[in-house]
C-alpha cells in the first residue's frame, strides 16, 4: 500500500492480499467454517467502515492500515480455534 490517498482500487488489492494470505493459512479447511462467527462478521464490518473513512479522508491511511491487521488476525485466530477444537487437522 503507498501513502497518501487510499482509493477503491487500493482497497480492493489490499483486502484481496489479505484474503489470499487467509485462504492459504486455511489451505483445505473451507473459510466458511468460521465465516459466521460473530468476530470475522465483526471484522468484516470494521473493513467496511474504515474504509469509507479513509477514502472519504475523515480518517488516515493508519485507520486502513489497522483494520486490515485486525481483520487479518481475526481470520488466523479462527483458524487456530478451529484447529484447537479438533474439528479440522493442520
């Protein structure tokens, strides 16, 4: 991500760099196992927001930048769960 401006498009490669990364954690174990649990819809809402705030210019890129962290997190920490539940191998 570059500094300055955040556009739609930043936004849209951005998330999609995440979601890669996610996807490749999750390797065979499908992502909606985890997809409706309240913190990842939780997440998926601070993305929203944040950025429609950054592209508005009512908050900094650091807003972005943060939400992509925790949206990022959020998805590891489910799968770790989901792993320690014995429900899915590594």
């Amino acid at each position: 991500m570059s500094s300055g401006m955040l556009t739609l498009s930043q936004c849209s490669l951005d998330i999609s760099q995440v979601i890669n990364r996610v996807r490749g954690a999750f390797g065979g174990i499908p992502m909606k196992a985890v997809a409706d649990l309240p913190e990842i819809k939780a997440a998926e809402g601070t993305i929203d927001r944040a950025s429609r705030l950054v592209i508005r210019g009512v908050e900094g890129l650091e807003v972005w930048r943060g939400a992509l962290i925790v949206y990022e997190s959020t998805w590891m920490t489910a799968l770790k769960d989901l792993r320690a539940s014995g429900k899915w191998a590594a």
